[in-house]
C-alpha cells in the first residue's frame, strides 16, 4: 500500500472511527483474557494446595501410626497405585537433616539442591515455596511439623497447571489475531457504508461548487435515520438557495431590460437637443456628457444582458469562417494606444492559417475583454503576450501578462457576473468582462481557464474548437 493511500485513509473519518473501535476491541479483549488467565491460573493453584494440604495429612497420619518405616510403607503403596505422579517427601530431623526422601525422578535437580533449600526457616515463614525447574514447570511444597518434632515436607509438580495453562496461553494468539482482524476489516466495511450519505452530501457540494450548476441533488434512500435527515435538509436549503439566485438573477436581467429603453430615449432626446439647439452657457458640454454617461450606462446593460442571454443558451452566433489571427491584430490595433500610454508592449505570437467557424462580432468582444484586462492589470513597463495555435480539431489563444497575478482562491470566482478582485477595486470596472468572456466561449462549445502566479502574472487559454459545434444548453 503507498505511502499516499495510507496518508489518505488516515484523513477519512471512517478510517479513524474504525481504528478507535478496533483499539478499544483489542485493548478490551485482552484484559478480559488477562482477567481470565489469572483467575484460572489462582484457581488451579489453590486446587494444587488443597491436594497437598489433604496428602500431607495422610502423611503425618501414615508416620504418627508407624514411625519412619510405617511413612515409607505408605510411600511406596500409595506410589505404586496412583495414576498421577508421585510426590516429593522428605522427613527432617530437628537439625535439619533429611532421615528420610522419596524424590520424583524429575525432580533431582531440586534434591541435590536441598542445603540452600535446608536453610529456609519453612515453618516461620511461608508454607509454600514454588520452585522454577529450567523454567517448565513449577513446584509447590508445604511443610508441617510431626509429633515428636521433626519436619515433613510433602511436594508436587505444578505440571497439571502448566497443562492447562499452556494451550490457553496459545489459543490467546491463534484466537485473538483473527478476532482483531476480521473486528477490524469488519468495522472498515460498515464505517465504509455508514458514511455513504456523508460522501454524498460533500460529493454534491463540490460538484455545485466546481461547475456552478446548482441543480445537484443529494440522493435521499428514505430510511428514516439521522443521515436521510440531513441529506433532505441539505437538498432543502438547495432547493431554496437556488430559488433565490434565480429569482435573483431574472430581476437583475428584467431591471437591466427595462432601464435600456428609457434611457436610450433619454439618449435620443440628448442628442435631437444638442443638434437642434447649440445652446450656449456650457449646456452642450452638459449634453455631450450627458449621451457618453448614457452610452456607458447602456454598454453595461447591454453586458449584463448578453451574458444573461449566454448563461441561458439562448445567445444567438452568427458564424463564418474567422481567421482568429487577423482578427486579434484587429483588437491588438484598438488597443494600441492604452498600451503605449501605458508603456505596455503587446507582443504578438501567431501561427497561420488560424481559422475557427465563430462569431467574430462576439469573439472580438472576448479578445477586447482579456487584452483589455491584461493591459488594465499590468504595471507600467510591463509585457503582454498574444498567442494563437492551431491544435488538431481546436484554436488555442494565450494571454499572458507580466502583471499582479490572481490569488489562489480567486481564480474560480473571477469568471462570476459582477466579481471584482479585492486587489483591483482601484481600477475601472464592473466585474462583468470575464462572465462574458466565458458565457461566449462556452457558446462556441470552447473553454475559458487562468493560470495565475501572484505578482507574477497570469496567462488566460481559450480553447475553441475549430469547426461548428454544438452550443451546449
Ligand atoms: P473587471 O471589470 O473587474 O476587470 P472582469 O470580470 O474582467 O472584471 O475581471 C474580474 C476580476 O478578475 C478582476 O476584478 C480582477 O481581479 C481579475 N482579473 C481579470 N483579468 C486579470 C489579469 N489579467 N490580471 C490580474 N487580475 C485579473
């Protein structure tokens, strides 16, 4: 698995809830195996006391009755009939000298160990000793003191303990690696499913985000949880968002609609009184600025409404075959002037033929619209550079300037009617220019896109394909 897969899992919610839940499975499962263990284990080891405390005292009985000899009697008898295996006894006289021992043969290396074992005060200290034999097994010893004051010391191996124990202690890995595995791949697949819905709403937010399109809808399943609610909620407040951007938007266009008519009357009425009668006392100066204001006011309607009209899919092209690269040194020549004022050279990169089947009253606005803002947004001293290729089936055009550049998080909200950049409040404009640039490409059935460096410049690409093709609704 790459490193970038992981990266990207650890960042899903559903990989993270998964990998708590299986912690606390894991964690959880194994105290309660160590809980068992330790309770068994005690419980076998009390079990292990209980029979030598019982044979220690059919010990002392068996001495009690016949002395030394009446003990070893008992030892071999009792030896000789159990299934089980036999036990460590030995009898210590008051100085501690063993007079009597009967040893298991695996337990040799705990009798020739016995002076070390000799100076254990038993009896005053505790009554059990355990002692580890290469590390297999344990043994358990209890001791008592006999009638006339010797020890007895009665042991057994733990071996019946160890048995027991051990498969436990293996079946914990052979049981516990698959139970982590399967809790976890398990709770992988259902965290995977319970964020389905979550995956759909944030799906649906970007795609309305990403390609303006605010008909995107979460898929509501109807299973009446927390999750339908919010994917119902969220479909909602779409519903009503879009409800209002529209309403919005048509009063805007029914508002630009209606203000043209009166004021291309007013216009009219400027101009019919400014032939009539050359006034004097600075009243034509006042109506020459009164038809330019006029003229201003109805170029920007007239944007509105074309863009209006585009976004629609109802914008009209009257297409014929254009040579894009004569008619970019048509809008280059317009333009020269403010490039000059400016000390802006505009150099020209053109490959011939160049030709695509477009509308070039409107293709000549969106060229007007980027070079007049790669001029407008260019520092004096600066370059602008027009590039035309033709590319199999399609025209690509290049505007690259030398100048501020656009933030990151502008570059999806440039192309929106009526958006300004924060740094470009102090030029001239309307936020108009590039919603119209894109509304006319994308009636060509072309693209627009920026690639933009702050204080570095910023390069526009229209791509328009160079045939006739459909205009996308
Ligand atoms: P405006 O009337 O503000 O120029 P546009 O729609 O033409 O409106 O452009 C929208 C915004 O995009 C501008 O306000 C500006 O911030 C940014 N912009 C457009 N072209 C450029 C460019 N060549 N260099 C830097 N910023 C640009």
């Amino acid at each position: 698995m790459s490193s970038n897969l992981i990266n990207r899992l650890r960042r899903t919610f559903g990989f993270r809830l998964n990998l708590w839940y299986a912690s606390i499975f894991t964690i959880s499962a194994c105290l309660l195996y160590g809980v068992l263990y330790v309770l068994i284990s005690a419980g076998i080891a009390r079990q292990d006391e209980d029979i030598l405390e019982a044979q220690k005292k059919e010990y002392a009985a068996a001495y009690e009755a016949g002395g030394l000899r009446g003990l070893q009697d008992y030892i071999r008898v009792s030896d000789a009939s159990k299934k089980e295996e036999p036990y460590f006894v030995r009898v210590l006289d008051p100085n501690l000298h063993p007079v009597l021992e009967s040893v298991p043969p695996d337990w040799i290396a705990f009798a020739t160990n016995h002076q070390q074992l000799g100076s254990v005060n038993i009896q005053t200290t505790t009554p059990y000793i355990r002692i580890p034999k290469n590390a297999r097994t344990d043994f358990t010893i209890t001791s008592d003191k006999l009638v006339d004051g010797r020890q007895l010391w009665v042991g057994r191996a733990a071996s019946n303990r160890e048995t027991l124990l051990r498969p436990f202690r293996h079946i914990f890995f052979a049981v516990m690696t698959p139970i982590v595995l399967l809790g976890f791949i398990g709770g992988a697949l259902s965290a995977h499913r319970a964020m389905k819905p979550v995956r759909e709403i944030v799906a649906t937010a970007r795609s309305i985000i990403d390609t303006g399109k605010l008909d995107a809808r979460v898929p509501v399943r109807h299973s009446d949880d927390e999750l339908d609610d919010l994917a119902q909620l969220f479909n909602r407040m779409l519903d009503q968002n879009q409800a209002l951007i529209v309403g919005m938007r048509e009063s805007l266009d029914n508002v630009a609609h209606d203000l043209r008519t009166p004021l291309t009357r007013l216009r009219g009425t400027a101009e019919t009184a400014l032939r009539a009668h050359p006034a004097a006392d600075g009243a034509t100066e006042a109506l020459a600025d009164c038809i330019e204001e006029s003229d201003r006011v109805l170029t920007i309607l007239q944007t509105f409404l074309d863009v209006a009209e585009a976004e629609a899919g109802a914008m009209k092209l009257t297409r014929s075959q254009t040579n894009i690269s004569a008619l970019w040194t048509e809008v280059i020549e317009l333009y020269q002037y403010v490039a000059e004022e400016k000390k802006i050279f505009v150099m020209q990169d053109f490959t011939e033929p160049c030709d695509a089947c477009v509308d070039p009253t409107r293709m000549r606005q969106v060229f007007a619209n980027l070079l007049d803002n790669a001029i407008k947004y260019t520092p004096e001293g600066g370059q602008v550079t027009v590039t035309t290729r033709k590319q199999n089936s399609e025209v690509i055009v290049r505007v690259r300037d030398t100048g501020m550049g656009i933030p990151a998080e502008e570059q999806d909200k440039i192309w929106d009617r009526l958006y300004r950049g924060d740094k470009s409040r102090s030029q001239r404009g309307l936020g108009l220019g590039l919603s119209l640039v894109r509304a006319i490409v994308q009636a060509h059935g072309g693209r627009a896109q920026v690639i933009s460096q702050p204080a570095q410049g910023s390069e526009f690409i229209i791509t328009i394909p160079s045939g006739l093709t459909a205009t996308p609704a």
